[in-house]
C-alpha cells in the first residue's frame, strides 16, 4: 500500500476526516507502517502507551484483564484508530489489542502525534471532537445502564 | 596545601634548585664577559698588528699565572706559547669560537633547567588543585561550574610554570646588569649620574604603578573570560531544555553580552597599555636628552671631558634594555601573583577534607556497628529544612525500607548516609566514631551507594561496573623498572605527585572474596543478571561493530550460525520477518544502493568518493541506463520530500524521522527540483548525482512512494551481476561485499548473523530474531564472549549512549558488585516501570539471602507496596522521621503508611 493509499484510509477515520490531504500525508509518512500476524499483540494492557494505531487491514479484538481472565470487549475492524487515549493522557494501555487476522496498521508515535495536533489546531478540534462525541455515548450508555439497574432493584425491591 | 602567595610557594618547592640556577648563571658570566672583551682584542692585535710591529714577531698565548699572596714572584700554571700573527690570528678565533659553543650551553642548560623547574611546579599546582577538588565538601560544588574550574585548572595556572624559573634568576641577573651600567655612569660623572638615578628611578616608580590598573583589568578579563567558558558548558549541556523552551536566542544574546564585556575590558587594557608605553618611551629617551644638553653644557664648561662624556653615553645604552626587561618582568610578576590568589581563593574552601581521611589503606578495618544517624538536621542551600533532628539506625543484616515523597527528607536521609551529603546539626557514627572523620577507605568501602542519577565516567559499561572496585593502589611489581618508568617516577616524586600507576589493577580480589580476574568477572554476571542488565548487555553486543581480526573465532562461529538461525526461524515460522541478502535477488528491506552493490561502503570511505567523476561506478550506471532512471527516481523523492515538509519550520521534530534528507539539504533541494523544472537550464552530473544520492538512500517498504517496479528491481540485479564480474580493485578497499561465508568487519554483530534485513513491516520482529539469536548464541557456547563484547560497549559522555533505564541499572549494579557492610539505594531504579522495579529488587534481595551475605540494607522506595519485603520501615514526612516498625505493625497503626498503601 503506497503513501497515497494510505491518506485515502485516513480520509475515512473520523478522526481525520476533516484534515486537509497534504498534511495526513506527512502523518502517514512520518508514522511507521507496521504489520502483525494473526495471535500477536499490538499492546499488552498496562504497559506505557508510546504510540496510537490505525488499522489499515485485517481484524484485530481489544481485550480487558479482569478476575475472571480475558474479557473481549471491542472488535476493531479497517480504519479503526485505536490505543489513542493512553497517548492523550499518559496513563498506561487501558487493554490488550491483538490481531485476529494479518493486521496492517499505521503507528503514530505519541511525540508525532501529539506534535500534529499542536501544528494543526484543526486537527486538535477533531480529536475533541471524536472524544466529546465518545464522551457523550458513553455517558448514555451509562446513565442507560443506571437506570436499568435501578429500575431492576426497584423491581427486585417490590 | 597551598600558599596564599605565589612567592613563598616558589620558594617552600624549589629553593635548591633555584639556588643552583643562581649559581650557573652566575658562572656563565665568566665566559660571557671573556667574549665581550675577545672580538677587540684580535682587532687590535693579530688584524691591527698591535704587538706585531715586526714581521717575525711572536706574542705568548694563554699563559697562565697566579699572583699568590706572600710571594714576590709569580706562580707560572702554564707558560704559553710563542704565536706568529697569523696564528695568534686563528688561536684567538678558535677562542672566540670555543666560548660561543660554551655561552650556548650554559644557555640551553640554564634555559631546559628553568623549563623544567617550571614544569615540576606547574605540574604540582595543577595536581593540588585537582586535589583539592577531591577533598572539598559536598556543599561546595553547589556553587561550581565544572567548565570554570576546568578552565582554571588547565589554563589560568599555565603562566605561572613559565614564569616560575625567572623568579629569582631574572631580577637577579636584570639587576645586576642595570647596577653595573648605573655604576659605571656614577664613577665617569657624579652628577650625570644624579640625573639617571633619578629618571631611572622615576620610571622603576611610575611605570609599575601605571601597569597596575592593566592588572585589575586583566583580572576582570580573566573572570569574564572564566565566566564565559562556564556559559558555553552549560549551552552544551542544557542543549535539550534551551530546544524545547525555545531560548536559544536568549542564549545568543547573553554569549553575545559576555563578548561585548570581553571587548569592553580588552579595549580599556588596550588604551591603558599604549599609553604606558608611550610615557615609559618618553622617559627612557629623556635621559639621552638631558645627557646631549647636561652633559655638553658639563663638557663645554669643562667639568667634564668629552671622553667621560662618550663613555657615559656608551653605558647608558646599557641600561634601557635591562631596566625595560625588568619592568616587565615585575609586570609578570605581579600579574601571575594575581592569577595564582584568584586560582587560589577558589580552592580556599571551609570544611576541606583532611588528606588522611583520603590516604590509601592497604587492609582497611572493618566499620564498626551499627551504622546511625544521630540527631541529624540538614539545612539544603535555600535555608530550607530538609531533614530534621533524626534518630535513625542501621543493623549489620538488616533491611530497612524508606518511604515519603520527594521532599519529604527520605532522599536526603540516603545521601546522609552515603556522605553526599554532611549534616549540618547532629552526626552520623559507625559504632562510636564519626563516619565523616573515618578514613574514605574505611566508610567508601563499607557503604556503597546507588542514587537515582549517578555520574557515568567515559569508558566502557565494564569500566564503570568495575569503578566502585579501584580502590587498592596497585603494588609496585618491578623493583627495577625501565629507565624511562623510574624517570617517570622520580619526576612524579619531584613535583609532589603519587606514582601509582592508573593501569594497574587496581582491584583488591582478596578483599572482594574473590580467587581472581574470572572469579571478578562471575560476579559480575551474576550482577548483571540480578539486575536485569543481562538482556540490555546482549542487546549492546549484538548492535556492536566487532573486526574479524580481534574475534577471529567468534567471527567464524558468527558466520556459521547464519544458516542456522534461518533454519531456527523456519522452525518457529518466523522466516517472513527476515528478508536475506541473495546474490540473484533484489531485498525490498534493503536501500537501493545496498541492493546495487551488493555490499556496503566501508568507512571511512563515502558513497560520493565511490560515484565520483567519470569513475567505474559512474560509468557502469550510466552503459546500463541506471543513470538516468535513478536521477528521475531522486527527482520524484526530491518532489515528494519537499511537498511535505515544506512548511515546517527546520528544527521540526519530524525531520527527525526522515532518512533521505535533513532540514539543511532542503532548500538546496528545492534549488535543484527547480533547475531540472526549467527546460533552460543547464544540468550538470553534478545535479544529477545530488539527485542519485538521495535515491540510493530509498526503501519502497518504509518510504511507500511507490518508485520501484519489479523492472527497475531486474535491472538492479542486472547491474549488479556486472559490478560484481568487473569491480576494480580499488574500489573494493571502499566496498565490503556481501558474503554469505565471510564476516562483515563494517557490520553489527545482529547484521552479521542475520546476513539480511528484518522485515520494516513487523513490529516485534526485531524482538523475537533477537531472543532466538540470543538462544543461539548459548547453544554454540559463545554466550561469554558476546556478553564482554557489550561490556566493552563505549557509554559515551556521563553515559549518554545508553537509556536512562540502562544507567539506573548500571548504577546499582556497579554498588553490588562490591563487597560492602552496607548499602545504599536511592530510588535506584525510579525510571523503570513498576513492575521491573519490583522484579529486580526481589532479585537483588535474594541474592544476598542466597550468597549468605547478610548486609545491612537501606533502601528509599517509589512504591509503598513493595516495603514488605523489608524488615523494617522508616516513613519521612516534611523532613522528620514519623513513622517506624514493621511491615505488619505499621499497617495497623493507621498512620501516613497506611495512607501511602491505601492510595
């Protein structure tokens, strides 16, 4: 897949979408292009996050540690940018990322990627945008949640 | 110690000697009189003939006597001989040759001797200076720059070397020569005489006195100049902080200030020293005037005769040349003087260590127990509290843990211990003793430390492991040495330095507990893999350049291990993430000049030699088509470089990232891009090889332009079938080719075992060739070999050339590889993750259970949680001591442990 190629999958993620052509080609050229076979791991959970991933090609499953062992919790799929809120606010991989198939994936350092936004304001603004949007879907998820759980117990109450 | 004044140091070391040099001088005047009076004498007698009126006359020649008192008659040494004139002629000049050769050897005697005594003090200043900078005070060097007592060391004292053999000798001899010609005018006219004493006087008061505002400004220019060269230091070392604070013209402006003070100072020294001058001109050429006016007006009225008056004339041109040389030389005196009190009050430091406490000990005793802290208070240079009225002791055996934040005192509480740091109430003992009055090799010995940040010396990663062991002055082996090592040695003794010599071993194994250097080289081994280091060590090894010639079997081994990790990762199915180097095909992994040559260039050759004019290569490329196509290749990577990084301002971090061309080349690019775009224009090889350049650096795979077909990759390979049938031999001292049975002396060990390129594509590709190398490697029994090969991995400066993480382990490794009562940890491994944290200091606790060494430990943590391994625990806050016990006890207490634990 050549560097033009690549600008065109960026054009698909929302994340990117609104970022002029000639600057998600710099992204794509200074990012590294890197593939995973099918079973091995992008990023273990815990560990510090140094980069973010978007995938270009294949499937790959996000994985959370509990007690009970492994706990699928994400499918990622082509265009998918993924591990980009340990780099955000430096706290370690929240979970385990693992290639189901061969997996093609641009690796956006964290120091490029956080040096992008600074340059491009725009781009900054889409990051906010897409996590404001991710905020507020989990935010009624949540209170979804809440609400079926109370009126559970308030079920289980009667 | 040093003298406050630089005359009475001169004196204290070389009086001896400078009473011998007086001496000499004062015999080599003998013959330097005699070959004043000698050239009249042959004028007058053999050229003039005074003496040989007639044509067969004979003069005696050096007849010696001796008028001996008591004795009428003269006592005949040696009667002479009868000499016509001719030969009278040729003896005299024969003399005259003889004490020219004799003048010329007291002079290069009298001049090597003062060199040498000059070199002794010099190299004895310097030696106590760097001394004394060994036995100051931890406190002291929170006010040095390093640059600065650098520049001090090596450069402000050299002066005073030089001036130290004219010390004595030169007002002596100056002196005496002035007083002789002042003398002689006094004896031809009393009052002509008057008159030079007072203008000579004059000059001896006003000039010196003149010259010494030219010192005070030599002294400012010397501070500046001091001040400068610490700046600079720090430029280097704060590169990164002025980069990302973006104050580099904050920098330029203040260098800039600093020059212009240096100006500044230098112009003013400048007019001050011109004008001097001037006056000291006109003075000495007063006396001539007031000798033609005085002296005629004498002569004219006949208090004097014209003979007197011409002699006195003749001596006085006597006189400007010494009394100038010694103006100057009280100058210089005065001026080193200065230069030796501003060097010396640098180092007049309060609290400077006795020597004793540094003076080597063969067998030092044993610290005595337990190690405490008695009502230890430190007050940090702020006037902050930084530790206050602590009680706090270490048992033989036991593990203490120590926690609170930064700040807290906990970090200070370990530099205590480890003495870098003196309390500045209360103390510190070993048993009943002070440990800050013990000897160094008592307390270094017996505590070893491992801070947070610990300074790495240029070196290998062995040399600085091995540091923290060089403790014993090596034994002088040789009763006899070599003439030249016993020079060596007596020179040494002369200037007051050691004679130890610094490549000597100067490990003690017996007090290590160890039988040797492989005993020694066991433990370190064993530390490495206590620590974790032994991976990193690998991983040095196997990126190191290693010759062929200095591991020839290590080589050979390498080279047979090639095909046997191809088979290793066929087996584990990881032969995609390599991608070998074949004869007959083109490796996408590979730039496209690697794949052209098939080989890489040797250093210290460079691509643009070999493509140089009209050369073979240049020639080859352009018979096959190559030529053209890859400057058009250049030219799409050019065009494609510049659209993206245009923009960017040149020190932008992504220009990091980019192999093909730096931010400088950029614009020069830009030039060419141009060129080639107007069909007007000439363009020259040259353009065409700028643009070659940049396309031999291209991989399709990591820079995906999409520029490399598979017809392009045929005719690679195509080329490079013919390079190969006909290279030139002297190209083949520039190109080391690929050989799959043949060490590559330019390669990394990982490129030589590899023989191919791992696969861009594949993140951990490099990780997982790298473990089955590595298992590799112990199979075939070369493991040892490999790890001394990253042992002698250079670190670079302070260690730069390894990973924050890498000098944290160093550190601690280089404290246990030593054998101490003691130890103490700083927060040695605060930079790696917590998990490894916790890993290493498990290992390193149960190494000391399992080599039954029982030390006592002191340890400042990160993290809370891991204290359990430890028998005790100390908990600082706000610089006291609250909280002590156990594990257990401390948990139930509810205290700040508890909060620590719970957070």
């Amino acid at each position: 897949m050549l560097l033009n190629d690549e600008v065109k999958m960026l054009r698909q993620v929302p994340m990117f979408s609104g970022i002029a052509a000639a600057k998600l080609k710099l992204l794509a050229f200074t990012s590294e292009r890197v593939a995973y076979r099918g079973g091995e791991v992008l990023f273990h959970q815990g560990e510090d996050g140094d980069a973010a991933y978007v995938i270009l090609r294949g499937q790959a499953d996000v994985l959370v540690n509990t007690p009970q062992g492994e706990v699928k919790v994400a499918e990622l799929s082509e265009n998918s940018v993924v591990g980009e809120i340990a780099i955000l606010c430096d706290i370690a991989r929240t979970a385990t990322v693992r290639a189901v198939t061969p997996v093609e994936a641009l690796r956006i350092s964290k120091e490029n990627f956080c040096k992008m936004m600074m340059d491009f304001p725009e781009m900054m603004f889409e990051v906010m945008r897409v996590l404001a949007s991710r905020l507020s879907q989990t935010t009624a998820e949540l209170s979804a949640e809440l609400a079926e759980s109370r009126k559970a117990s308030a079920q289980g109450a009667h | 110690m040093l003298d406050m004044r630089l005359y009475s140091y001169i004196w204290k070391h070389t009086r001896m000697q400078q009473a011998w040099i007086l001496v000499i001088v004062a015999l080599s005047m003998i013959p330097y009189f005699m070959a004043f009076n000698l050239p009249k004498d042959i004028v007058n007698g053999p050229i003039q003939g005074a003496g040989f009126e007639t044509p067969d006359a004979t003069q005696v020649f050096m007849r010696l006597s001796v008028q001996l008192p008591g004795m009428s008659e003269e006592l005949l040494l040696f009667p002479g001989i009868p000499l016509d004139r001719l030969g009278t002629l040729f003896a005299l000049s024969a003399v005259f040759l003889a004490l020219v050769i004799i003048n010329g050897l007291f002079k290069f005697y009298i001049n090597t001797y003062k060199g040498k005594l000059g070199e002794r003090l010099l190299r004895r200043i310097r030696f106590s200076l760097v001394d004394h900078i060994l036995r100051f005070p931890p406190s002291a060097f929170k006010h040095m720059k390093g640059a600065e007592i650098a520049s001090m060391v090596k450069d402000e004292v050299e002066p005073l070397g030089g001036f130290t053999g004219d010390a004595f000798v030169s007002p002596a001899m100056l002196g005496g020569q002035a007083l002789t010609a002042l003398v002689f005018i006094f004896v031809q006219s009393v009052p002509l005489g008057l008159v030079t004493a007072t203008l000579v006087g004059l000059q001896v008061f006003i000039i010196p006195r003149m010259r010494r505002r030219l010192l005070v400004l030599g002294r400012e220019r010397q501070l500046t100049t001091r001040q400068l060269a610490g700046r600079v230091s720090e430029i280097v070392d704060g590169i990164g902080t002025i980069h990302a604070n973006d104050t580099s013209n904050f920098e330029r402006a203040d260098v800039a200030a600093r020059l212009g003070r240096i100006f500044t100072i230098r112009f003013d020294i400048y007019q001050w020293k011109f004008l001097v001058k001037f006056i000291n001109n006109f003075l000495a050429s007063l006396t001539p005037f007031l000798f033609y006016s005085l002296g005629g007006y004498l002569a004219l009225k006949g208090h004097l005769d014209i003979g007197q008056l011409v002699a006195v004339i003749g001596a006085y041109k006597d006189l400007p040349g010494p009394l100038k040389e010694l103006i100057d030389w009280d100058q210089n005196r005065q001026d080193v003087e200065v230069k030796y009190q501003q060097v010396i009050s640098q180092f007049a430091i309060d609290g400077v260590m006795e020597p004793e406490i540094q003076a080597p000990l063969a067998n030092p005793p044993a610290l005595e127990k337990p190690l405490a802290a008695v009502s230890v208070g430190v007050v940090d240079e702020g006037g902050g509290t930084a530790l206050e009225r602590v009680n706090l002791s270490i048992d033989p055996g036991e593990m203490l843990a120590v926690l609170g934040a930064a700040g807290s005192g906990s970090d200070t509480m370990a530099e205590v211990f480890a003495r870098q740091v003196w309390p500045s109430s209360g103390r510190v003992t070993a048993g009943q003793s002070n440990l800050l009055t013990l000897p160094e090799a008592v307390s270094g010995r017996s505590i070893s430390y491992a801070g947070a940040e610990s300074y790495f010396f240029s070196g290998s990663v062995l040399d600085n492991l091995l540091y923290g062991l060089k403790n014993t002055p090596p034994k002088q082996e040789n009763p006899s040495p070599h003439p030249m090592a016993a020079w060596q040695r007596e020179e040494s003794r002369l200037s007051g330095n050691p004679d130890y010599d610094p490549e000597g071993d100067w490990i003690d194994y017996a007090a290590l507990g160890l039988s040797g250097r492989e005993a020694l080289m066991q433990r370190v081994y064993e530390v490495l893999d206590c620590v974790d280091l032994t991976r990193d060590t690998q991983d040095l090894a196997i990126r190191s350049t290693v010759s062929a010639a200095d591991h020839p079997e290590l080589a050979a081994k390498i080279v047979a291990m090639r095909s046997l990790l191809q088979e290793e990762l066929r087996k584990r199915d990881l032969s995609e993430l390599v991608v070998p180097f074949e004869a007959e095909a083109f490796n996408t992994e590979a730039t496209l000049i690697e794949n052209l040559l098939f080989g890489r260039v040797r250093p210290p050759a460079q691509m643009a030699d070999i493509l140089a004019d009209d050369g073979f290569f240049q020639r080859l490329l352009k018979s096959t088509g190559l030529f053209e196509r890859f400057t058009l290749i250049g030219l799409d990577i050019a065009r494609t470089v510049i659209g993206l990084f245009v923009d960017l301002p040149p020190d932008h971090p992504f220009f990091r990232q980019m192999t093909l061309m730096t931010a400088d080349d950029l614009p020069t690019y830009q030039a060419l891009v141009q060129r080639f775009d107007n069909p007007a224009a000439a363009i020259t090889d040259g353009d065409r090889i700028m643009m070659i350049l940049l396309a031999f650096e291209y991989i399709e795979t990591r820079h995906r332009f999409g520029l490399v077909d598979e017809d392009l990759m045929a005719a690679v390979v195509d080329f490079r079938r013919t390079f190969h049938e006909s290279i030139p031999e002297d190209l083949l001292h520039m190109i080391e080719l690929y050989n799959p049975t043949r060490f590559m002396d330019s390669g990394t060990l990982l490129d030589n075992v590899l023989f191919g390129k791992v696969s861009e594509k594949y993140r951990d590709g490099a990780d997982q060739i790298r473990a089955v190398l590595i298992s590799l490697l112990h199979e075939i029994g070369t493991f040892g070999e490999v790890l001394n090969i990253g042992l002698n991995f250079d670190v670079g400066p302070s260690g730069r050339r390894l990973s924050p993480a890498q000098r944290q382990k160093i550190a601690l490794a280089r404290a246990l590889v030593r054998q101490s009562d003691y130890y103490v940890f700083n927060r040695p491994l605060s930079t790696l993750d917590s998990r490894s944290q916790e890993r290493v200091l498990i290992a390193v606790l149960d190494r000391w259970r399992k080599t039954g060494q029982r030390p006592g430990v002191l340890w400042v943590l990160v993290n809370p949680a891991v204290a359990r391994h430890f028998d005790r625990i100390a908990v600082f806050s706000d610089g006291r001591l609250v909280e002590e016990g156990s594990f257990d006890t401390l948990l139930e207490r509810n205290g700040i442990f508890k909060d620590m634990i719970g957070s």
